[in-house]
C-alpha cells in the first residue's frame, strides 16, 4: 500500500508557497541494484525528488533547503512542486545527454554547498552515463533471438548509437569519478564495495 503526506514548502528563491508530496509507505515486488550503485523497483519509484523545481520562478533548489511551513495546513491549491522530471527537456530524443549536463552543470555552478550533496549529483552523473550501456544484453544473444535481417540491423545501429553515446562523455565520466572517489568515505560494506566499483569502472575505462 502507498500512502503520502502532504506538506507545504516555500520556495527559497521567490518565496512561493508549493504543494509537495512526501512518500510514507510504498510496497515493492521487485528491486534490481546494479553495480554502480542504482536501484530500480516495480513498481516504479522516482527517487529523484531532492532536487525541486519552482514552477512560479522556474528556479531550482534542494528540498532540503526549503522552508517547510508546518503550521500551515495543506492547501490543494497550491501550485505542486516539480522535480527533474518536469524539466522541459524529457520529452526531447536527447533528454538523457542533457541531464547529464543538468546535474554537472549544477556542480559548477555550486548548487552542491555539503559533500552529500556533491555525491548526489556525483553519483547521478555517473549512472546516467553508465544507462547508454546498463540494459544491453551480450550482443550475440540479442543477434541470435533476431527474426529478421531487419531488426539485426536495427540491434547493431542501437548498439553502435549508445557506443557512440557513452564515449562522448568520456571524459566526463572520468573526471566525474574521480572527484567521487575523492570525496565519498565508506561508512560500511555496501560502500566499501560501491568504492571500488569507482575504482575499477575508472581503470576499465
């Protein structure tokens, strides 16, 4: 079962008074964690809410950050609180290059002001380049499940367009693990072995 509470928040940019959702119980059937650190469930759940986006002033900041107004009681008619799924780019063919360069831009820009937050953003970059190559299965296995020379050739252009895709990040991708593994201090196992998976996608790459 799912269930929310709703809170109202205030924009710390132009003071706006947001509707926001905060998950309280959420029922999963399957969860996939993949090397780097990503977790999928079915359901789907958006784990990308820290980051908010004010749809008065457009502006972006941490949920963290903003001013929670407890006293208030929770208006329906507030306008609701976006996150990176509203940015108007992820209905565009090339939504997953310019996220990428979304979160590294805020890390330019310091938005990131605490280590955590850095990891966040670090970490986000980093699956984001590692997904042009997370879902493909060994190419000869999808080749031989291939009815038709034309879905062949198909398998053979997608897998050559996310190739293309993964090296022109490159040298984002190295740079960017290397301040993760700068920055990020094991607290126990599960780190520990996220660490070195740091270490070993920068030497393989």
């Amino acid at each position: 079962m799912t269930t929310f509470h709703q809170v109202t928040l205030v924009c710390p940019h132009c003071k706006a008074k947001l509707s926001a959702y905060e998950l309280m119980s959420y029922t999963i059937y399957k969860s996939t964690r993949y090397p780097d650190g990503k977790v999928e469930t079915k359901p789907w759940q958006n784990t990308d809410k820290d980051i908010a986006i004010c749809p008065e002033c457009h502006k972006t900041f941490w949920r963290s950050d903003a001013i929670v107004d407890s006293e208030a009681l929770p208006d329906e008619d507030l306008p609701s609180v976006g996150d990176v799924y509203d940015l108007p780019f992820r209905m565009q063919d090339d939504s997953k290059e310019q996220l990428i360069h979304f979160y590294n831009n805020l890390l330019k820009e310091g938005f990131a002001n605490t280590i955590d937050k850095k990891i966040y953003l670090r970490l986000r970059i980093w699956w984001g380049i590692n997904d042009f190559k997370r879902y493909r299965k060994p190419l000869l296995k999808e080749l031989l499940k291939a009815k038709t020379f034309k879905r062949a050739k198909f398998i053979l252009k997608n897998r050559k367009e996310s190739n293309k895709q993964f090296a022109n990040f490159k040298a984002l991708f190295k740079e960017n693990l290397r301040k993760l593994i700068a920055i990020y201090k094991p607290e126990h196992d599960g780190d520990q072995r996220l660490l070195e998976e740091m270490r070993r996608q920068l030497k393989n790459r």
